[in-house]
C-alpha cells in the first residue's frame, strides 16, 4: 500500500508531462503550416476532405441552431411575397445561384464553395433559408442581405425559393418580368432597413 501512495503522483506527473509536451509539438507543427503557408487558400483548389468536413459540421449546426429560434410567418403562399421575391431573386440572387433557363455565369463557375443552384436543390426548411439569407455565410460569396433588407423582403425571397424548383424557364421569365417594380421601388416603400439610408456618394446622382 504503501508503495502505491507513493508511485500515484508520479505517474500523475508522467502522464501530465505527456500531454503537455504532445500540445505543445500540435501547436508547433500547427503555427509552422501556418508561417510557410502550406495550406492552399486558393479557390481553385478544393480543401481536403477533413477540413471540408469540418467545416460543413461547423456550418450545418450552427446555422440550425440558430435558425431553431426563428418561426416562419404562415403567408409564405402569398402571391404579393412570391411576385415580390421573384423580381429581388432575379436582380440579386441568380448571378450566383443561377435559374431555370439560365447558363452558368462566369461569376457562378469562379465561386468556392459553388453557389447551390437553388432551382434544383431548395432544401426546404424556411428557417434556415431565413436565417442563411440574412446573416450570409463567412468565407465562402454568400452575403448577409439583412444589412441592407428588412426581415419582411427576406421572407418574400423564402416564399420564392419555394416555388422556384416548381417553375418551367418560361414561367421563372414571366414570373420575374412581372415582378411588382423594381429593387430600388420596393425599397423605397419602407420595406428597406430601418435606418438604412444609401451612402451619399450614390444618392441621386448620374
Ligand atoms: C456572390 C454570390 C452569391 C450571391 C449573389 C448570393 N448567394 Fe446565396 N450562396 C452563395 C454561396 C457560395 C452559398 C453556399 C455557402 C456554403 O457553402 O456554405 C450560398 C448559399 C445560399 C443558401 C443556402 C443553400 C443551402 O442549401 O444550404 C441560400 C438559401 C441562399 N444562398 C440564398 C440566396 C439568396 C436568396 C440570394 C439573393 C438575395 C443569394 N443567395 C445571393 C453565394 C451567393
């Protein structure tokens, strides 16, 4: 018995040097990736498959988590939101996220990660678009379109994304032509940001 009260606190202290010297070779071999520059930040060159799996789990939870405490309005169905969210979808959206009918773009086929076409991959849970729309997406093209529009004309664009696997390019064409006004129009109604004013250097001018 006596032995073991003895023999305890050093393999404690054994175990601990371990650890404390494994961290700090990690820290080392991590800050030395770094300083050459070893990982490739290009967007020509896809991440490898650990560090792109880490990211997208890092992506997925956290945009669920908060998009739980968000609920959807129940008129998504309604044709003012869908016309609505069909013109800012065509002036804003589909340079990047392509549409019925449409060809990839040179901005589109630059992006990394790609842009989902969201014509053909709309996953349909409402929150979550919400919340992906508004805040955007760091380190990858996706911006935070609530800086500069209200929650009102987000869900507008959720009621389009809706709709959009749904439409033929003949209807997306006649849908988006027809969208009440223009950006800057549905803007000018109030639905933009509180607050949100352009800058100076743009107001009125040309
Ligand atoms: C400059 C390019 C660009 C523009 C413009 C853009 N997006 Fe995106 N968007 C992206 C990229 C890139 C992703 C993928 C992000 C990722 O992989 O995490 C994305 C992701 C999304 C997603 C999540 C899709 C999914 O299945 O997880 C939604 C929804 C979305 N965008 C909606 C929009 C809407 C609505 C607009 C217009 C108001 C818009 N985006 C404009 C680049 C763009």
């Amino acid at each position: 018995m006596a032995n073991w009260s003895l023999r305890e606190p050093r393999t404690h202290l054994f175990a601990l040097t371990v650890l404390a010297v494994a961290g700090l070779l990690i820290a080392i071999v991590a800050g030395a990736v770094i300083a050459l520059g070893v990982y490739n930040i290009g967007a020509d060159a896809p991440h490898t498959r650990p560090v792109y799996a880490l990211i997208e789990a890092v992506r997925e939870r956290s945009i669920k988590v908060r998009a739980s405490r968000i609920s959807a309005p129940g008129n998504l169905d309604s044709p003012q939101r869908i016309a609505s969210g069909a013109g800012l979808y065509a002036e804003m959206c589909s340079g990047c996220h392509l549409a019925p009918g449409m060809m990839p773009s040179e901005l589109s086929q630059g992006l990394y990660p790609q842009a989902p076409e969201l014509a053909r991959h709309y996953h349909d849970d409402e929150a979550e678009a919400f919340w992906t729309i508004k805040h955007g997406v760091k380190m990858t093209a996706m911006p935070a379109w609530g800086r500069t529009h209200s929650d009102e004309l987000i869900w507008d664009m959720v009621a389009f994304l809706r709709k959009l696997p749904t439409l033929s390019p003949d209807t997306y064409k006649t849908m988006t032509e027809a969208a009440p006004g223009g950006h800057d129009e549905l803007m000018k109604e109030g639905n933009g940001m509180p607050g949100m004013t352009m800058p100076p250097k743009c107001s009125g001018a040309q």
